[in-house]
C-alpha cells in the first residue's frame, strides 16, 4: 500500500471567515475521516515575504508558523488537495511519498 505525508504551513494568525484557518483545516480534515493529524507550533520562522514570526519573552507572541501534517494512502491525501487548495490562499502545501514502516495500531 503506497502512503503520502501532506504537510501545510500557516501562520497562526491566517483566517478563513471568522475562524483561524488551522482550524478550519483541521475539521475539515476530521469530516474526512482522516485517522490523524498533527499541528505543530514554531518558535521563529520567516516565509517568502521575509517578515520573522518568533516568540518574545517581553512580549505575547503572535503570528507564529505553524505545520500541519498527515499520513494517510496516497488515493486519500490526492482527493484532498483540491479542496485545501481553495481554502488555503497564503502558506504552502507540500506532499512527499512516505514508507510507512510500523503504526501502533496496526489499521492502515
């Protein structure tokens, strides 16, 4: 069975309507049935317009790059990206084939 990992980069502070646009990626992730996801937060990072996103003691962070990634079949992570390419207009998307070698619960 050949596997994908799709990972999408935002800042945090990137809307879709009301709502941070993480969120709506991940519940649509979740209507989909998609088994996991993880989001990770960065610490400092910088995209293609050069402004830095980093955590400040003296001050609340905000803005900061975040990184969300799934594995699943590649026929699943192929069927979602048409629609995560409508929803996420500022970030960048990428998708690399994985060798999935153990999973803890044995349901791939």
């Amino acid at each position: 069975m050949a596997f994908k990992k799709l990972t999408i980069y935002l800042d945090e502070n990137e809307y879709l309507g009301n709502q941070p646009l993480y969120k709506e990626v991940l519940e649509f992730l979740r209507d989909q049935k998609i088994k996991g996801a993880t989001v990770f937060k960065g610490v400092f990072g910088w995209g293609p317009d050069g402004v830095v996103h980093t955590v400040n003691i003296l001050r609340a962070a905000s803005s900061l790059p975040l990184k969300i990634e799934i594995i699943e079949r590649s026929e699943v992570i192929d069927r979602l990206l048409p629609p995560l390419k409508k929803m996420i207009t500022k970030g960048l998307i990428t998708v690399a084939e994985v060798e999935v070698l153990f999973s803890s619960n044995g349901k791939l």
